[in-house]
C-alpha cells in the first residue's frame, strides 16, 4: 500500500492498473490488518515479484 505522496505512487499506480489489481482505498476506510496481510500472503508469489531490495540496495529487477 502506497500513500499518494510516496516518490514512486504514479509509477507503481499505473503498474498495477495496468495489471488489474490496483484498488484505492477511500480516506477514513482503512482495511483490517489481517485483509492487507492476507493480500500480501496471496501477491507474494514469484510472478508477482517485480524487485527486491536488500539493505537499501535492489538486488534483483524485472
């Protein structure tokens, strides 16, 4: 989840349109711990990876 005011938001806002999951929470309606940790439970498979940073540094870019 990225705030509007991240650096990268229009970036990764357009990435995840385009691949269909993007979904803006509207303000005052935070999602319960356990939606958004189930979410990163069911994303985090190896074709949904796109980098991974280690550090700081970005060891790997798809």
């Amino acid at each position: 989840m990225l705030q509007p005011d991240a650096e990268r938001y229009a970036v990764e806002r357009d990435e995840a349109r385009r691949l269909g999951v993007y979904r803006r929470i509207p303000d005052g309606e935070p999602e319960p711990p356990a939606d958004i940790f189930q979410k990163i439970l069911n994303l985090a498979v190896p074709e949904n990876i796109r980098a991974v940073w280690v550090q700081g540094r970005q060891v790997v870019a798809k």
